[in-house]
C-alpha cells in the first residue's frame, strides 16, 4: 500500500500514477506534486512504489518551487526555440530563487532579446500547454535528439549509464529532463528574465561557450516584487564596485586571476577582523600555530585530497620532487599533532589558524571576494575524545553565535546527516549525529535537518547568515571527521592505559576572510561601524586659516588611538563634506572660528545628522568606548 499525506489527513491506496491517484481521492485540485522522506521531491507524474509514504503539496507552497521554477525553464526553452531557428539546448536546471538554461545560439542576445523572450514566455503560459512525461530507451533517445540536431542532449546520454530515460514533453517542446514539473504552463505565471552571461559547457574552457539566460520566478507576485527590489538594492552593494570606490581592495586579472589585492584601508578592515577573531580564541582555549604554504604531495595523496581534489590543486616541482601548494590547511595541524605522543589529558586540543590557501577555481566561477583563488581561512581543528564532542560543539556554536551577533547577522542552522557514500560504522555515525543533536538542543537552538547531505567522514552543522537586505550567507560549518585520524594512524593514549582513534572536528567561522569581508561591505553597503571603519573620523578645516587647529586635533585623537585623517584642502566645506559622506567616514568633525574659540569642534555623523558643538575630549571619551564596544550602531544613536 502507499501512503498519502494532506492537510494532516492520510490516505491510503494502490499503486498508480499520482495524478489519477489524487484525482480519484478527490484531493485538492491544487496538488502538484509530493515530497518523499524530508529531501526528494516529485511530480503527478510519478508512480510510487509500494510502502512509500508522501506528503503531498499544493501550487502554492514554499516547497512546490523548485516544481514551478523547472516548469519556468522549460517555458524559457520553449520560447527560444519559437524566436530563434538552429538553437541547441544544453542544461536547464533550478537554482536558489530561480532558474536558467545554457544555449548556443547563433546570436549573441541582449536585453532586448530578452524582452522578446518573456512576451513569448506569456504566450505559452497563456496557451495552458499540459506537460507529458514519457520514458525512451537509450537508442531511440538518442536517435530522436540526433535528429532534432539536439548534440548536448546526445552527449548527456551517452554518458549516462541506463537504459531508459525520462522525456518530457509541453505542446511542440520535447526535452530530456528528470522533472518534477507542475501538471501546466498555465499554473505558472509571476517571473522575471534577469541576465544573459556566457558559460562553458560543462564548466570546462576547453568546450565551447554557450549563453545562460537567468531568471527569476515565485507563485505571489508580491514575492517576485519584492526579490527583484532585493536584487536591484543588491546591486547597488556590488562589493566589487564599492570596494575599489573605498580603496579597499583591486583586482588584477592580467596579473593575478582570482586573487585579491588588498589596499591599506582594507588591510585595517582585515587586521580589525583578526584581531578579534584572535582575541576570542585566546579566551575560548585554542592555540594558534602556523603551516607551510606548499608541502610534499605524498602528504596530499595521503590526506585523500590527490583523489578527491587534484584538479583543484595548483603544484610546483623542485629538485625532482612535486610539492603542492595547500587547498586545506586539516594536514599541516595533523603533523603537528603528530609531533608527540598525546594522553587523554592533553584533550581536547584546539588548533586554529589563520591560513591562506590557494584552489584553482575556473575563470568563469570567479567572483570578486566571494569566490578567490587565493583566500585566507579562519580554520581550526579540535583533536577530541569521542565523549567530548558535545561539549566542543556547544563550545563553538557559542563562538560563532557571539561573532555573527557581532556584526548583527541573524542566522539558521542546518544538521547534516549520513550520506550514502559515508565511511565508518553505523554506531559511530549514530554516536556523533546525536552529539550535534544534542549540542544543539542543549542551545535551545532551531535547526533543519538535510538528511544524508553531510560529508562522507561525518555529520556537519551548517550557519547560514541573512544580511541586511534578506539575502543569505553559508559562513561557518562544523564537521565531525573520523577519516583523517584513521589515514593518518592518530592516536591517544586513554585512562585505560590503552590507545584510542581522536576525532577531529574541523570548523571556521568566517568561513573565508576575504568573502566575509565582500559580505560585510554589502551588508553596511561600505558604512562600517566605527570600531572596524578604516577612517574613523575625518576634521575638516573650513579654511586654510583653521588647518593648524585641525591638525592639533587630529593629534589628540591619534594619541587616543582613533584612526584620523585631515583633509587640509584648500575645497569648500560643503565640498568635502559631501566627499567625507561618500567615503563613508563615520565622523566628520569640522573647525572654524568658533571651534578655535571655544576649543571644541562641530560634529556631524556621515548620515547627515548634525551633532552640534561638543569638546574634543568629550567625542574622544564618546567614540573611544563605541569602539571599545565595537557598537554596531553610533554611540550617539545607542545612547
């Protein structure tokens, strides 16, 4: 029997298609597909096995999106194949708050193009086209997209390892795709074409360059409104733009592809952040140490990564010997464990580091701060007994929740359980799942569970941060590993007198130094807060006449550890305020007359609020505890 689930209510039947299935149930018309355990989704047209049991969901839910928008692609592709003659359909698959296709086309398209496309989009939902799902055998569908000149769907294929492949079909659209889809074009109706980029098929340079079209699309249109304001808000944040604006950082492609130059002002950014990043470790119990940027590539081929992760790995060879330059920094801290003998007092042993790491990401991934070549990790490994990962990972969460607050990110949480390429027993995999469990609960944390999508040494936690604008950040995870310490024949000696395998949790926080930073510059939209803005505050004489006044107090402030700047200029006041407000120096303090007579200065926020007249040690005494604080707001607006 097969088991349905609706609106709390359960049903029980036979096998059949799902759509005939809920059709003589006489369940809600809105249904378009259901959700098997808590990960796979599928459409009317599936047919569940037996003893299966399925929630179902309606056009309407949160979880029908992914339905909807693979729906949208496929209306995408239509459309295209209607305007444009000779095209050749690579991929189309849904990603977060959307979806896309890869084509290649004779003609390089624009927005006006895309324009064309979407009024052709409305005709087809418009059309109400019923979708058809259908299976071919391996030959005949084969044969079929050979003869609709169709030689990316051929290639797809031939490297897939079955013998029957599932088709489906809407009016005169045919296209190999696994589904789910919502049952017609007509249930789909509020998005949005939003880019055309060029992409490699299959992600390699060495294949030709196909166009990707992007688009967005949601059930409410109310939703859909308020993701493209997100984005158009987003753009105006592009760290990438306002990064070089605020010499922070520049790209040099031609010199160094996907790797960042940091400027001074940067730099301060950077030092701010570890600086407290260190300042919290110390306090937490970790040492930090420091490993070599290229090691040996028997130690890589050791750690697994020569299997798994060659292809991202850049290498050197010198006196007949390759050495590769570290993805992970996880192998030098096992040496150092491996240094000496460990006894059961010697955990847990909290190893962090600040190490830079180089992968080789493909140019077209590539992504100003937020996807580098070169990137320097916030990592840290615990070597622990087994009946202290709780603890450890209570102790960490406390860590990141502490930093995220920092910086006023609200968060979720994500426990990830065993996938099915998992190595170790089940007992050992039980044991520390419901330690994070218990770690969690133990918080009084929410979190959502991804069964089966942690990594195959062990359950993870992941913390996805949500900036000011609603977008979400994947930043810190925490990963349990029991294959590291069994390849590298770890040990401790226990209270027993007898030798155990570690474990070894590998955790970060900032996840990476230069993304959190990209994050962080669109979060405050380069507004930092004071204690971690590189130019705390800027005096502003009004004339030449006042430049000695300003001068002085810029000493003052220097002496008190403020990061100061003078703009001595011979510009208009009205002049440099603005450019101080576009350099988005928290405090502008500005002297003229009255300042000098009254020993005091005018302060003004880069807001634009007007402080007034205050005393120079009076601002000191204020800005000093808000960046002693670290106040995510100005002491003045706190206060």
């Amino acid at each position: 029997m097969i088991k349905l689930i609706f609106n709390g209510k359960e049903y029980e039947t036979s096998s059949g298609v799902l759509k005939n299935i809920i059709r003589e149930l006489g369940i809600d018309s809105k249904v378009v597909g259901g959700k098997i355990g808590n990960k796979t989704l599928v459409d009317l047209f599936y047919e569940p096995n037996d003893g299966e049991q399925i929630e179902l969901i309606t056009i309407d839910s949160p979880q029908a999106m992914p339905l909807y928008r693979h729906t949208m692609a496929h209306i995408m592709a239509q459309a295209i194949q209607r305007l444009y003659k000779g095209v050749k359909f690579a991929i189309g698959p849904t990603i977060e708050n959307g979806f896309y296709y890869d084509v290649d086309l004779p003609k390089t398209l624009n927005e006006d193009d895309l324009k064309l496309i979407e009024k052709e989009m409305n005709k087809i939902i418009e059309e109400d086209i019923s979708l058809e799902h259908f299976v071919m055998k391996r030959d005949e569908a084969i044969q079929y997209f050979e003869e609709k000149n169709q030689p990316y769907k051929v290639e797809l294929i031939k490297d897939l390892n079955t013998e029957t492949l599932s088709i489906y079909r809407q009016g005169d659209f045919t296209d190999l795709c696994r589904g789910p889809h919502v049952p017609s074009t007509g249930l789909v109706k509020n998005f949005k074409l939003l880019s055309v980029s060029g992409a490699y098929w299959r992600g390699d340079e060495h294949n030709k360059m196909l166009q990707r079209i992007y688009g967005t699309a949601f059930y409410r249109k109310e939703d859909l409104g308020a993701y493209l304001k997100m984005l158009e808000e987003a753009e105006k944040r592009d760290h990438r733009k306002i990064g070089p604006q605020l010499d922070l950082f520049s790209l040099h492609p031609d010199v160094a592809p996907g790797m960042i130059f940091f400027h001074p002002k940067g730099t301060i950014i950077r030092r701010e952040l570890e600086k407290f990043w260190r300042e919290e470790h110390t306090k937490a119990g970790y040492v930090e140490v420091i490993t070599p940027m290229v090691m040996n590539e028997t130690l890589w081929r050791q750690s697994g990564h020569w299997d798994h992760y060659r292809d991202n790995m850049y290498f050197t060879e010198k006196e007949e010997q390759s050495y590769a330059i570290k993805p992970m920094n996880c192998p030098g801290h096992i040496m150092i464990y491996k240094t000496k003998s460990h006894s059961y007092r010697d955990l847990p042993l909290r190893m962090c580091e600040l190490g830079t790491v180089h992968r080789y990401e493909r140019s077209g991934v590539v992504h100003g701060l937020f996807r580098a070549r070169a990137f320097t990790q916030d990592d840290a490994h615990i070597f622990c007994a087994q009946k202290q990962i709780e603890s450890e990972i209570v102790g960490i969460i406390d860590l990141i929740d502490k930093t995220y607050k920092l910086f006023g990110f609200p968060y979720k949480v994500e426990l990830s359980t065993k996938p099915d390429d998992a190595m170790g027993s089940d007992e050992i995999w039980e044991a520390s799942t419901t330690a994070l469990k218990s770690a969690l609960e133990h918080l009084g944390m929410e979190y959502q569970v991804n069964e089966g999508d942690g990594a195959f040494y062990g359950p993870k936690i992941d913390f996805h941060v949500r900036d000011s604008i609603g977008r979400t950040w994947q930043c810190a995870t925490i990963q349990l590993d029991f294959l590291m310490p069994e390849r590298f024949d770890l040990n401790y000696t226990g209270s027993d007198n007898i030798e155990h395998r570690p474990v070894m949790i590998h955790r970060v926080i900032y996840g990476s130094l230069e993304r959190f930073i990209g994050i962080l510059i669109e979060h405050y939209a380069g507004a930092f807060p004071a204690w971690i803005a590189p130019v705390q505050a800027i005096v502003l004489p009004i004339s030449e006449k006042h430049v000695e006044y300003a001068l002085k107090i810029g000493k003052q402030l220097e002496d008190s550890g403020i990061r100061v700047e003078i703009d001595e200029r011979s510009q208009k006041i009205g002049y440099k305020i603005r450019e101080a407000q576009l350099k988005k120096v928290p405090y502008m303090l500005i002297v003229g007359n009255r300042e000098m007579e009254s020993d005091s200065i005018a302060v003004r926020m880069r807001s634009g609020k007007d402080l007034g007249s205050m005393k120079v040690h009076e601002f000191i005494e204020k800005i000093s505890e808000e960046i002693k604080e670290k106040y995510q707001k100005s002491i003045f607006e706190v206060k």
